[in-house]
C-alpha cells in the first residue's frame, strides 16, 4: 500500500516548494521529484496531523459544519481562492479538531488535490453525500450553489433530527422519573412500614404483602437486577449491530403505536430531502440512491430505498419499486410519480420533505398529547397503589379497635 510522503525542495531557480506525494518507497519518491527537476531538502512519511486526525473520534456537530458550509459558500460567491477560504476558516474555527481538519484539507488543495478529494480524507466530518455534492459542484462549476445547498440541507436535518430526539426524550424522562420513585419509596419509605406491621400480629391484607415482598427482594437483590439490566442493554446493543438484528428492531420501531408514526414520517423527510438536494446538485440518480441508503437511518428505509435503486437499474421508474414497499405512504409514490413524468423530481422531493417536516411536528405534538396523561395515570396508579397497600393494615387495624 502506498505511503504518504511529506517532502520539502527546491526549483532550480531557487523556488522552495513543498508537498505531499504517495509512494511505495522513499526512493520512488525521489526519483519522481527529480524527474520534475526538483532538488529535495527532506523527505519524511507523514503521520503527524494525518495519524491524529484518524485515530481521534470525531468532535465536529453538525451546527459547526453547517456554519462552516454557509459561510464556505459565500466567500466562494465573493471571488476568493478556494485556498484563502479554507485559511480564513480554519484560523477562525473554535473547535480544535475541527481547525486541524480544515488546515489539513488546504494543505492537499495546495499540494494539487481537488476539494473533494482532500474533504473524503476526512470521512468522520465530510459525509459521502457532502463529498459527492462538492465533487458536482465543482465539476460543473457551481460550488458556490453547491455550498448554500449543502448548508440548508444541514441546518433542515439537524432540525429534523432536534425533532425526533425530542420526541424520544419526553418519554425517557418521564419514565425514569417513574421508575426512580417507585425504586426510592421501595427501597427507603416501604420498610419503615414493615417495621411498624411485624409488631401488629396477624395476617397483612395480600396487596400489603405483595408490596412488602417486592421491597425485601429489591433490597436484597439490587445488585442482581442492575446486573441483568447491564446485561440486557449490553446485549441489546450487541444484537442490534447484526444485520438481521438491526432490521427487526427498526421494523418493531416502525411498528409501534405512536412512536412509529414520528419514525416513519422523519424516515420519508430525510429520504426525500436527501435525495432531492443530491439531485439538484447533479449527482447521478444511482450514486444519489446508494447515498441516500446510507444515510436512511433506519434498515427497512434502507432496504427500500437499495431495492429501488436495483429496479432503476433495469429500467423502471422511481415510483414502482417505492409502491411495492410498506415504508413510503400513497401520498409520496404518487408525488415522485409526477415528478419524474414532468422533469421535476428534485422540486417534487424537496416539497415532500418540506411537508414531512411538518408532518413530524404534529406528530411529536400529538404524542406528547397521548403520553403525557397516559404517564401520568401510570405514575398515579403505581405510586398511589403502594400508598393504599401501605395503609390498609391501618385501616383494618382502626375497624377492629372500633369493633372492640
């Protein structure tokens, strides 16, 4: 495999010059650079930035790069070298890693490379869709509009996605609160009562009992059960990487009640948007569908979108292999179905997306409409269940003092 080599020489008019250039070994190298009449100063395999870009995790949010997109784009529109942009960008970046990797994709603009080709060294910051629309956008010329695509693209996908987190939060959250409560009167408020119970004698009513039982056995055992719950997670995770894995837990997700309304409308609005914006920006249908599957987020959206890709292939519309699925609704095939028949298919995804935006608002609305009572009403039973437990043997206890 080749290496990448950073090198420092001279022209023969004096000229310092330096670069990158990859190799099998040090001495091809050379002899590449003298056949360019380039006297060398200092050759060294480069691994520095390179390694560390590589080796760290990626520390760039998609607020950062959408800045950068939008502000890329009108520096461009102003006239400025490609190279001057991407100094002024990189000396401005707040973020550390996020200034080494524009640097970085300079230096490769320097040294020959095209943009495109210097941002896909970086795969953990430039997606493969942002590196296609760049690579477009420069063949053609329109980097510029290349960029202000790019930028809104991103800022409606980071919305999107602010979108659907939201809607898992609220009933994270509420559920935590739930099961932290009913852990905390478990653990600390159910054996002062059962304190209070063993001096009464007799037989305690069967929810009291139940109550109790449950008390002493979370008490006993914790460690145990957030051990399993470890394990279960872990295992989960774990299941969820495999293919087969993967795509059962996203056709149950898509399955669900209420929750698989907002998945499934978010699915269509990424889909739709991505494929619109790679459309418009002149990627080729097909490279633009493989794009899309890979950023579907979910694996039944995933399958559907490859298998239409695989049936464009052998001469069909769009629109046919999407009917045949149970992902994208009516509204959509028959939308992408008039916008093949007049030209348009880019306009027609990008109006789909816009009102798929909107559909998983009112989705996240009316969610939060249905779970919120209905988390109530089980934090209610729950808690006042136990309550109630707790206090009958008092009221036993009263009714027979009374008796007496």
């Amino acid at each position: 495999m080749p290496t990448t080599y950073v090198w420092k020489g001279r022209t023969p008019a004096g000229e310092a010059l330096a670069g990158e250039l990859a190799a099998d070994s040090k001495q091809e190298l050379i002899n590449q650079l003298r056949k360019r009449r380039i006297l060398i100063t200092s050759v060294a395999p480069k691994t520095g930035v390179r390694r560390e870009l590589q080796l760290r995790r990626p520390r760039v949010t998609t607020r950062e790069l959408s800045v950068f997109t939008r502000q890329f784009a009108t520096m461009i529109n102003a006239g400025l070298p490609l190279v001057q942009c991407l100094s002024i960008l990189g000396q401005q970046a707040d973020n550390p890693f996020f200034k080494k990797v524009i640097l970085d994709v300079m230096g490769n603009v320097e040294t020959g490379s095209t943009l495109a080709e210097a941002m896909g060294k970086h795969a953990n910051v430039f997606s493969r869709l942002y590196v296609n629309m760049v690579d477009a956008g420069e063949s053609g010329g329109v980097l510029d509009n290349i960029f202000k695509r790019l930028s809104v693209y991103l800022e409606k996908a980071e919305a999107l996605k602010r979108k659907v987190k939201g809607a898992l939060t609220y009933p994270a959250i509420v559920l935590f609160v739930a099961v932290g409560a009913t852990t905390f009167m478990l653990l600390f408020i159910i054996p002062t009562f059962a304190k209070m119970f063993s001096d009464f004698g007799g037989t305690l009513p069967l929810p009291t009992r139940i109550v109790l039982g449950l008390s002493h056995f979370l008490r006993s055992w914790w460690w145990l059960m957030a051990a399993s719950a470890a394990a279960g997670l872990f295992a989960l995770r774990s299941y969820y990487r495999t293919e087969a894995g993967r795509k059962r837990m996203d056709t149950w997700m898509l399955r669900l009640p209420v929750l698989g309304s907002v998945v499934r409308k978010a699915s269509v609005a990424r889909f739709t948007r991505t494929l619109g914006t790679l459309i418009s920006s002149g990627v080729p249908i097909l490279e633009g569908l493989e794009i899309t599957a890979r950023t579907a987020g979910n694996a039944v959206v995933e399958e559907a979108i490859l298998l239409t890709r695989r049936s464009i292939g052998e001469g069909n519309t769009i629109a046919e292999p999407l009917r045949g699925c149970d992902v994208f609704p009516p509204m959509v095939t028959q939308m992408v179905a008039v916008g093949e028949e007049t030209g348009a298919l880019d306009e027609m995804l990008n109006k789909i997306a816009d009102f798929y935006d909107d559909e998983v608002d009112a989705a996240v609305e009316a969610m939060t409409a249905v779970i919120e009572p209905a988390m109530i009403v089980i934090m209610g039973v729950v808690v006042g269940g136990m309550l109630i437990a707790m206090y009958l043997p008092m009221f036993k206890l009263v009714s027979v003092i009374s008796g007496g």
